[in-house]
C-alpha cells in the first residue's frame, strides 16, 4: 500500500467512528478470516439490570439485596453497579456504606466477591465462586438454568456460609449487534464470542445475535488460550473487545479492535478503535481494507 492510499483509507474510516492506530492494521484486515468477540461491553452494553432475585428458605429477600449491595459498592464490576442501583431505588443506600462495618473485602477477578457486614459473612459470584467455597449451587439449579436459557446472568449469594440467593442481572444487546455479524457472515467472515460469563447465558446471547460458536466460563487469563484454539493454527483472526480482561487477547490477535467506550488498558493494546462503540465500526474496517488495497493494486 502506498502512504497516500492508506492515509486516504483511514480518513475515510475515521469519519465512519473507526480510530486505526497502526497503519499496519488497514493492511492485515483485508485477509480477516475469523472475527471473535467478548460479549460483555462488546456485543452487549456492558450495562446490565438487576432482573431477578429469588431467596432460599429462611432469608428474607430486602435483606439479601441490602447486605449483598453492601459488598457490591465496594466493587467496580458492572454486575456490581446494577445490583446497587437496584438497591438504591429501593431507597436502601449502600453506596454510602456508612452505616455499615465492611471488613475483609475481597474480590477474585472472575469468580465474585467477598466481605463481613456488621459481623456477617457476605459472599456474592459465579457459580464456581459458590463451588471454591464448598457450597453447592444445586437447590437453585433449575432457577439458574431458566434464568441463562432467557440469556441472563445467575450469581449466587452466600450469607454466613448458606446459600441465600440467586440474583440475575441482564445486559441488554447493542442495537448494532445483529446487523454487523450478519454483515460479517456475508462477507465469509466466521464469527465467535469469547466470555467469562454462563455457558447457557452466552449461548442464549450467541442465539440471538446469530453467533455459532462460543467459548464461555473463561477466566480472564484464558482468552488468550481460547482465541489460539479458535485460530486453529493458521487463521488470520481479529479480536474484539473492551475489558482490561481482554487486553492480551487483543495483543494476540493479528488484528485486535478495541471498543471506544471500555477501558484506557484495552484500547491501548489495540491496533483500532470503535470510538462509539458501534460494532457495525469492524464491518465498515475491514471494506475499508478491501478497498484501500484494491486501489492500490
Ligand atoms: P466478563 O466481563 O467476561 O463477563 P468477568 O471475568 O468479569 O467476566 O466475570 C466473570 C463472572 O464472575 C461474572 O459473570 C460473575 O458471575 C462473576 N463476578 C465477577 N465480579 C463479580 C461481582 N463484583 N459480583 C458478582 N459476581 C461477580
Ligand atoms: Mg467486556
């Protein structure tokens, strides 16, 4: 490629809301064989709702949602941001946190987090974060499947060592989600979502945007092993994706696209960026590539 051709190609792509950091990058899109992306703040908004929340025997279920949101306002997890802003309209104010003693906090990047409020023991995560703490998820089975079949999120919440709840929250999807991998099928461009979330959950999210594969439960340290699989050896594969989870993901690809509303860590170990975050930014990149290196041929 010539300077001018590409400087004409990422002129033309800027006005389009895509960013390309590296000019080698207008270059390597063209020959894209698979686009694999995180779910959460990619495919969907990284905004989640808290939708659902269901107490064992025995608990009452303000005081779950109170005790739970207690530990949550010490976390920056967006699953934790929708289960305070469903307390807080429910006029509990855990945000604050002062009327509570919050000790012990802990949180386990991929698993859920951990505190003592007032004396009590607070646990709240992912299934295998109930499973570490020997607790088994299993009175609430049934629940969790139909709650991930819906394509929701089900976290469990432990007070003093007992299961006390399940809770879903729900991320809804970005409007330009179905539109932009279909557009990517079309182009024969193979498509899948990599994600630390519920099998059934992301499998539900996959249905609905028409992904066919998925990769689910990975730890954040994992997608980098999961984009190699996915790569099966050879394949020119771009990543897409916002979280600090996904930076070296985005490393590893030939091609790693950075959504321009996640994290400064993400879109700094990216060789583009979607500054609106429209997904429909990766089509629009990879014309771009087609067609820049058309012109110059
Ligand atoms: P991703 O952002 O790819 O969905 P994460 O690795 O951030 O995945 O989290 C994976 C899972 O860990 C979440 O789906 C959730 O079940 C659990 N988890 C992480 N942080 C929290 C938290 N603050 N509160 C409750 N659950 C959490
Ligand atoms: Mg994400």
């Amino acid at each position: 490629a010539t300077p001018t051709s590409i400087m004409v190609g990422t002129g033309r792509a800027a006005e389009l809301g895509v960013l390309f950091r590296k000019g080698e990058a207008l270059q390597a899109l063209r020959s894209a064989e698979i686009v694999v992306m995180d779910k959460t703040g990619t495919v969907t908004k990284g905004r989640p709702e808290l939708t659902d929340l269901v107490v064992a025997e025995g608990f009452d279920e303000s005081e779950v949602l109170r005790l739970v949101a207690v530990v949550e306002s010490r976390s920056e997890h967006p699953i934790a941001e929708a289960i305070v802003r469903a307390a807080a309209a429910k006029h509990m104010t855990p945000s604050t946190g002062l009327e509570y003693s919050i000790t012990n906090f802990e949180s386990v990047t991929g698993y859920g987090i951990s505190a003592t409020v007032d004396d009590r023991r607070i646990d709240v995560g992912a299934d295998r974060f109930m499973e570490k703490l020997g607790l088994s998820v299993a009175p609430f089975a049934q629940a969790a499947e139909r709650l991930g079949d819906e394509g929701k999120t089900p976290l469990y919440a432990a007070i003093d060592g007992k299961l006390a709840a399940v809770i879903a929250v729900s991320d809804p999807l970005k409007p330009s989600s179905i539109e932009a991998i279909r557009a990517l099928k079309a182009m024969g461009i193979g498509v899948a979502m990599v994600t630390g979330d519920n099998a059934r959950t992301a499998r539900a999210i996959a249905l609905q945007v028409g992904i066919e594969t998925v990769v689910a439960e990975v730890l954040p340290e994992g997608k980098v092993q999961a984009i190699r699989d996915l790569r099966e050896g050879g394949k020119r594969l771009v990543f897409v994706g916002d979280g600090i989870n996904d930076a070296p993901a985005l490393a590893e690809a030939d091609v790693g696209i950075a959504v321009g509303t996640g994290t400064d860590v993400a879109i700094e170990s990216a060789d583009v960026v979607l500054v609106g975050g429209d997904l429909m930014g990766v089509v629009h990149a990879i014309e771009m590539s087609r067609a820049t290196m058309r012109n110059i041929r």
